[in-house]
C-alpha cells in the first residue's frame, strides 16, 4: 500500500529584533531536537536578522496541526516571557 505524502511547510515569525530572534530560536531549538515522536513529525528551526524560522515535516495533517501548535505555543509563550523581561 502506497504511503500518502507528508505534510510540509515554513513558518517566519518576524520579530524585528536580532537578540529577541536568537533566544527565541535557541528556545524553539530544545524541541526540534527532541520531538516526542519523530515519526510523527520533525522540524528545524533557524534564526536570521531579527526573523525565525520552524519548518517542520508531518506525517498528515493531524500531526501537521500538532507540531505547529506546538511550536506556535511556545513561541508565543518565550516572545511575551522575552517582552516582559525586556
């Protein structure tokens, strides 16, 4: 039985920020580089000027959704422990 394709994509969060931009990469980075079932899903995570970038690859939708709320989650939750610090 042929296997369906995976689900692929990027997503950019633009912070405007180099240094905000590196710490929250360095954060995403712990969780791409231990999924909790990498045959579900993968993703990497890059920083670049004062954008990030998670790609991730899933095995279908379901755990497309997954991986990105995941990572949407702690992005969003790192961006605003980052604006509260200063």
């Amino acid at each position: 039985m042929e296997q369906p394709p995976r689900v692929r994509g990027c997503v950019t969060l633009a912070l405007g920020d180099e240094r905000a931009a590196r710490a929250l990469a360095e954060a995403l980075e712990v969780e791409a580089d231990n999924p909790p079932d990498p045959e579900r899903a993968t993703a990497t995570v890059s920083a670049r000027g004062g954008s990030v970038r998670v790609c991730f690859e899933a095995r279908d939708p379901s755990s497309a959704r997954a991986v990105l709320n995941a990572f949407l989650g702690l992005a969003a939750a790192t961006v605003e422990a980052l604006r509260r610090l200063g």
